[in-house]
C-alpha cells in the first residue's frame, strides 16, 4: 500500500497539473471502494488550481470544485500523452491541455471523491496530526500513550494518534531505537517518546527526500520508482542478518501487520504491574 512518502511524491509529481484545464473525462470503471461519482464530467472546462496533501489524501481544488484522492492498497496516478495505449485497470482518464493524467488500480480500494461536507466530516475531520507538523511533538504523543496498553507499533500506526506512519516507516524507526514494536505504549518514558518523534520526522523526510518506496510496483505520476527501500534495515528482513549484532531477525503480527524486529537489539521489557502514569508522565 502506498504510504505518506509515496503519497506525497505522487502529488508533487502531478504538480505540472496545476493551472490547466479539464477537456474531457472518462470513466472506464466507477466500481472503486465507493463508487466515482456519476457526475464527474462537471470538471470539464475548469483549471486546477491547487494540490496539497492530508494524511494519504491527495486534495484537488478546481476552480468551483473540490476533489479528495485516495490510492489504496494498489492505486496509482501517471502522466501520459492521449497517444499512449490504455493498460487494463486505468479506470478514469482526466484530459487536461496538453496530457492525460490516468489513474490506475488494480484492486480497486482506492477513491475518486467530492471533498464536500460529508467526505470532510467522514474522512478527513477523525484524523490525527500531521507526522511532519509542528503538532506532532513529544508532549502531544505522550498525552495519546498514556493510557494505551497495545503495542506502540500499533499505536502509532493509528490514524487517529498521528497520520501516515505505515508499516514500513514505523517498523524502520523502532528497529533505529532499539524499542520492540510490541512494547505497551503507555510504558515508554518520556525521554523515549521524546527520540521516537524526532526518528519518525526524520525517516519520513529522508523517504519523501528519495522518492519514497518501490517494493513491488510503486511509481510516481512520472513512471519514476522511490529509492527508500534501499536503505531498509529490518523492513522486509524477516531470516536475515540484523546489521548491528548478526541475531536472526524475526517477525510477528501486531494489528494484522508484520513487524520484523531483532529480539537482541529490541528486547520487550518487563512493565511494572504497579506502574502510575500522572500527568502524561510515566512513574
């Protein structure tokens, strides 16, 4: 699945977009995980004007309409020239001046939507701070984990907690900080949530900084693959080496997830049963 990184390159590669018009729209295939909207041709003769991202959403603003974008588990927006020959699973073919933008999904849990009212308060209003903002800091995190008994991995990867820290990016930053991604999230000391705040800011730029991650398909509207995934140290690495001790990774399930970790660098320590957590800070 396309993650934040991945995401946020997409939208800068659709950035050529902005300022032209709509010719035409096409729709092969409105079945995604909500239908696309049956009167999407009202684009048509409207410019883009703007594109921002929040959380997975790519936001599209036109000149008297709103889009909110979503990828899926295997969506995929590309810049093409009208020429070029449609591949199965392009499902909606937007014609701006001078190219098309496709978008292209296999499986078909993505979304094409209005960003009206009722996507705003269903979709976007529940979400969390953005990873990359001022808002997410280690005071904020410490006050969402005080009370949490699961896994710290699953905490954070918790939309509600803090926006766009999927699998791979969660699982590079507790295997860089020698914390076990089952470790309860109300036991880390402040000092702890304190490093994983600054470690996460920090994976997720150097992500978005090498184009994100092509692990199976994943390419910018561009045709351009990320490069992130050269850099993995425990994502994925499930039997092999860890590249601090030699111990054999492992992996186990945490929220439906995998989560490789090295039980010698990232041992799940013992929580005090009479533990008090006061104040957001844990005793």
């Amino acid at each position: 699945m396309p993650e934040l990184p991945e995401v946020e390159t997409t939208k800068t590669s659709l950035l050529p977009l902005i300022g032209q018009q709509v010719k035409s729209v096409t729709v092969h295939e409105s079945r995604l995980r909500w239908p696309i909207p049956e009167d999407l041709q009202r684009l048509q003769g409207q410019k883009l004007l703007k594109l921002t991202r929040r959380s997975k959403y790519i936001l599209a603003e036109f000149e008297r309409d709103r889009m909110l974008w979503h990828l899926g588990m295997s969506g995929s927006f590309r810049l093409c020239e009208a020429h070029e020959e449609k591949r199965k699973h392009d499902h909606l073919i937007i014609q701006f001046n001078d190219m098309q933008l496709r978008y292209h999904d296999p499986r078909r849990f993505g979304c094409i939507l209005w960003w009206d009212a009722e996507t705003e308060s269903k979709l976007l209003a529940p979400l969390g701070p953005e990873p990359l903002s001022d808002a997410f800091n280690a005071e904020y995190l410490m006050q969402k984990l005080k009370n949490k008994q699961v896994g710290i991995k699953v905490a954070v990867m918790d939309n509600h907690v803090v926006v766009g820290v999927g699998n791979i990016y969660a699982t590079e930053s507790f295997f860089n900080l020698g914390i076990h991604p089952a470790q309860p999230a109300s036991s880390l000391k402040p000092h702890q949530v304190e490093k994983l705040v600054v470690e996460i800011k920090r994976i997720l730029k150097q992500a978005i900084d090498l184009g994100g991650s092509t692990l199976r398909d994943y390419t910018n509207a561009m045709g351009e693959n990320g490069y992130f995934q050269q850099t993995l140290l425990a994502y994925g690495r499930a039997g092999e080496m860890c590249v601090n001790c030699e111990t054999t990774l492992e992996n186990l399930k945490l929220g439906q997830r995998a989560s490789v970790f090295c039980p010698q660098c990232q041992p799940l320590k013992k929580v005090s049963t009479t533990a008090s957590i006061k104040r957001g800070k844990i005793k």
